[in-house]
C-alpha cells in the first residue's frame, strides 16, 4: 500500500485523494488553513458548467464536459444540493451574433448540448432577459461545491486516509535513492514537522507556482491572481432571474464577464468582474501582500497582459470601484436592474497562470517531477471536472513513479 500525500484540502485536492484512497493507497491531505475548500472552491458561484467555452480536444473541452455529468451524479448520489438548470447565454445587439454562433458550433464539437433561440424562445426561459437571440445551454447546472468538498473529506476517512487542517506544506525533498522515500515538510502550530510518503500530490492553488519551486518542480508559468467581486440581487429583485443568464465572452478580454447565476440555496449571485488582486488571498482592495504584488509586478507576462487589455482591464477596474457601473452590465443583460438591488457577496480570488509571453495558460496545467505531480493551472471550470481531473492526475502520477521506480 503506498502512501501518498496530497496537499490542498479544494475540490480537486480532495477529488485526487479520494480517488487514491477508493483504490487503496494510504492517503494524507495537508491543508494550511482551518477548514475545508477556504479559498477557490469555497468563494466561487457554484455553477456546474457545460464544457462550452473551451477549445475542441483542451484538456478543459474533454474534462469539464464529462465533468458536468460526473459532478451532478455525484452530489446526487452524496445528498449534495444539485440542480440542473440549463443557462442562456444571450446576445443583446446583433454585432454579437457572429461570436454566438461561433459559441453554438464549439458546443457541438464539444459534445455540449446547446441551440440556438430566437429572442421570443429566450424569453420564454428568462422573461425578463434583453436580447436578439440567445443559446440554450441544456447541461449546465448549480450545486454546492463546499459540501461536495465536506463528502469527498468523508470518503477519503472512510478509506482509511486521513485530512489534516492547520498543517502548512513546506517543501518536499526527492532522495538519490528511489529505494527511499520522499521527505514531507510543514508547518503546524508554528512549529516544522516531517512526514515520508512514497508519493505526492499538490494542489496548492493560488500558491502552486511556488510550492512547485518549493519541491524542485518549474512550473512552467507563474500565478497572478486576479479578484472577482460579487453582488447578491436584492430579495425584491430576484424574481427577475429564473435561471443564469450569460453574456455572449469578449474574445479580446479572457474572462466570461460579469453574468446572473441563482443560487443552490436561494437567491441569486451577480458577477463576478475580474481585476488583479494586490494579493494572493486578496480579497478586498485593501489586502495588500508585498512580496505577492513584487513577484507579480517582476513577472514580464503581467506587463505584456496589461499593455494587450489596457481598455477592457479599465472597465473591470472602473466597475469594481462603482456599484452604478456593475448594476448598468447586469441591467445590458435584464433590464431593470439597478445599483439598489445590489447587494455586496463575498469575493473570490482566480489562481490563473501565466505565461512569460503575457498570454494565459488556456488550459489545465500539471508539472512533474520524481514521484510527484503538481497542479499548477486549475481555473474554472475545474471545480465542474474535478473529478475528471483527478483521474488524470492519478494517471499522470502512476506514469511519473514508475518512471521513477525504473
């Protein structure tokens, strides 16, 4: 029985190592903070998503796709509140139409079931929604990512593992010796602490870059982190969205904009925007980390990203600093919406990685190295093909050992 290590207590931490532990290897999660899925998986909107968006054959098509049905399963069969959905993603002017129809042909070669509509049959879904046409995007759904991530902790302790919080990964040391195993350190109660593993797994998230340094592993990327702010529609504003609702993406810009998403449990979340955070768990404009802003700031890629999206990274910055401005997005979407119905929601922050050519890494990004595989690019939709991701990563890892063995 190996005993393999997997740092990161997010969905997809927890997804690797219930994988692991449901085939029999003896596992131990090592996570820094005091409670499960502290950061991403437990800041984000729960949307379970269709695979739509992605590139034809990108690990992010294949995974998120399969993902969607595997994650609705396994809520269901775990007690998890689960919904499908289905969302429109809706084009409000007509020099919009050619990007919606370049969407509705991606969901085909994804495998995504979607059709077009007309402004009538949108409306019949969304009575409320603004546009000449829209896509129906069947598949996608909402669920609750934190319990998914309290049912994969619970089936990792069924299988003997164990899920260690308050224990901050250090680093890991490869022996000459593959006879010999590697050595874990981290940190708990102030204090450093060692443990051996045969293998290991990290998942860390908006700190992966360096804990793949940390370990002797080049990640191939450096992580920016980039914050998304949410509202919350007012109790009285709420009946104005049934389902989610989508813009058709900017392509010059990278991320989706700011879009209408009901909750698993009520109401209804608005945004996210994305602006780059002055730290890596920066959720508000004042958390300020300086060793994170200087490493950012020392990485060519962010200048190169900024200079290529100075208007659109305007608008994001504007829209984050005026409750006004966020209101006039949503209301492009569903008319009526106004800054008054806005209510302020938690924040998340994105682990993106990026390239040193200032391009983002579009697709999930694993790194390996001696018995041990590193997540380093792991942005939505890996919360929907966490499952699917950790098939991968055990693969991948199972590859790199018995290189390793031989």
């Amino acid at each position: 029985m190996a005993h393999v290590v997997v740092v990161g207590s997010g969905i997809v931490g927890l997804a690797t190592a219930a994988r692991l532990a449901g085939r029999g290897d003896r596992v131990t999660v090592l996570e820094k903070e005091p409670e499960l899925a502290a950061h991403q998986t437990g800041r984000n909107s729960g949307v379970i998503h269709s695979g739509l968006y992605y590139p034809p054959g990108s690990l992010k098509a294949t995974l998120g796709t399969a993902g969607a049905a595997s994650m609705t399963a396994f809520a269901a069969e775990h007690g998890v509140a689960v919904r499908t959905t289905g969302k429109l993603v809706v084009a409000v002017t007509p020099d919009e139409l050619p990007r919606l129809t370049v969407l509705a042909e991606r969901a085909a070669a994804n495998g995504v079931p979607a059709r077009l509509v007309s402004a009538a049959e949108a409306r019949e879904i969304e009575p409320e929604v603004a546009c000449v046409a829209a896509l129906h995007v069947e598949s996608t759904g909402i669920v609750d990512y934190p319990a998914v991530c309290r049912a994969l902790a619970r089936a990792v302790q069924d299988a003997g593992g164990e899920v260690l919080l308050g224990r901050a990964f250090v680093s890991a040391r490869s022996p000459s010796d593959a006879s010999q195993p590697l050595r874990v350190t981290f940190v708990q109660d102030g204090e450093p602490r060692e443990t051996a593993a045969d293998s290991l797994v990290v998942c860390g998230g908006l700190h992966a870059d360096r804990l793949a340094r940390a370990c002797g592993v080049e990640p191939g990327a450096r992580i920016v982190p980039f914050r998304g702010e949410y509202f919350e529609l007012a109790p009285e504003a709420a009946g104005l969205v049934n389902g989610l609702v989508y813009p058709v993406p900017d392509p010059r810009f990278p991320f989706l904009g700011v879009h209408l998403t009901t909750m698993v449990h009520g109401g209804v979340h608005a945004g996210p925007n994305a602006v780059w955070a002055l730290a890596r768990e920066g959720y508000r404009w004042r958390d300020v980390d300086v060793r994170d802003v200087a490493d950012a700031l020392c990485w060519p890629g962010l200048w190169r990203l900024g200079a290529r999206n100075v208007a659109p990274g305007t608008r994001e910055v504007a829209r984050s600093m005026s409750r006004s401005l966020f209101a006039k997005s949503l209301s492009r979407l569903v008319p009526g919406i106004s800054r008054n119905d806005l209510v302020p929601s938690p924040s998340g922050v994105r682990a993106q990685a990026l390239g040193r050519d200032g391009r983002l890494v579009d697709d999930f990004l694993l790194a390996s190295g001696p018995r041990q595989v590193h997540v380093i690019n792991a942005p939505s939709p890996a919360a929907t093909a966490a499952l699917e991701i950790a098939a991968h990563v055990v693969d991948v890892l199972d590859r790199v050992t018995e290189r390793t063995a031989a």
